[in-house]
C-alpha cells in the first residue's frame, strides 16, 4: 500500500518548498537549489512546484525575498534594542555577518548577479530600504548616519561571506577580523591592532 503525500493548503505547500530550498541553500550553495531538488526533498512533484514558482528562477526569487524579510526584521528589532542600551552592537555586527554567511544570503546574491538577474536583489534591497528610511527618522545626534552604517555593514558582511576565510588566510589574519573592523566602523573608532 502506498502512501500519497498529504495535501497541503497553497501557502503551506510555498512555505515547505521555500524552508527546503533554504535548507538546500546552506548545505550546498544556490546551485542546489533547483526544483527537482526542492521537489524532492519536499516529496512534490516538480510540476506542483512549477505552480507555485513558475520556474527555477522564480523560487530563488521567491527564496531570496523570504531571506530578506527575515533578515530585515531581526536587524531592525536588534538595531532599536542597541540604541536603547539593551543589545550590544557586536550581536548586530555578528547577526548581519551569519545571514550573509551561515544563512545563505551572500551566496545567494552573488548567484544572481552572476546569473545576470539583478532584479532578483530587488527584494533585499527594497526591505533594507525601507528600514534604513524608518530608522533613519530617529538617528541619534552624533552618529553616523545609519545609512553609511547600513552600507558599510553589509558590504562587509557580504564580501566576507565570499571570500573572508580564503582572505584572512592569505593575509595571516583571524578568521573573525573582518566582523572586528566592521564593529569598529559602526562604532567610528579607529581600527584597533590585530
């Protein structure tokens, strides 16, 4: 006796395959994630997802505006948390680092822009937007801008996320010196010794 896949509700059927596709994405970079493999893992069948993505690139278009979302809202709780002296900047620097890293989110950019999809990125960069715009409504006096600490933050965390291993080998640096240099950026001080 064989037994069919339970039928699931069209939102919970998106949310399995966009939670496999991530999971795809951590264990084996973007090139795993495609439908037959999302499919699998799920146990749908590759048209079921071909539904509700319309294709490869509309489920890590789909992936990569869920990331966002996540990362935005944890960011932008954690950055109110900081300003009010509840949160030490270095979780900031460290969350910002493990989306991009650990989480997916550098790997998965750079696929895009590689792949020539840039207005994949829109998502991020609208949801980063947005609540840099809302934060910036209340930057304490003397700081810098959160804007030019956003910009910061991110790059680093993304270039880190590509080549900071590979790099801090070669300059005989600590593994974890980039994510130092980018607290010292958000926090303006000058860069301490390594």
């Amino acid at each position: 006796m064989s037994s069919a896949p339970r039928r699931l509700s069209p939102e919970a059927a998106r949310d399995a395959a966009l939670e496999a596709a991530a999971a795809l994405l951590v264990e084996s970079g973007p090139g795993a994630v495609t439908l037959k493999a999302v499919s699998a893992r799920i146990g749908r069948t590759h048209a079921n997802l071909l539904h509700h993505f319309g294709s490869a690139q509309g489920l890590q278009k789909a992936l990569i505006a869920r990331m966002a979302s996540g990362i935005v809202k944890t960011f932008g709780a954690a950055v109110l948390r900081v300003r009010a002296g509840e949160q030490d900047p270095r979780e900031v620097v460290a969350m910002t680092f493990d989306a991009f890293g650990k989480g997916g989110a550098g790997a998965l950019a750079s696929w895009m822009i590689l792949s020539g999809d840039t207005d994949a990125l829109d998502p991020i960069l609208t949801a980063i937007h947005d609540l840099v715009e809302q934060l910036a409504e209340n930057d304490p006096p003397g700081d810098r801008p959160i804007k030019e600490q956003t910009l910061t933050l991110v790059l680093m965390a993304l270039g880190d996320a590509l080549m900071g291993a590979p790099m801090a080998r070669a300059l005989d640096l600590p593994r974890d010196r980039a994510r130092e240099l980018a607290l010292d950026a958000l926090l303006g001080a000058p860069p301490t010794a390594s």
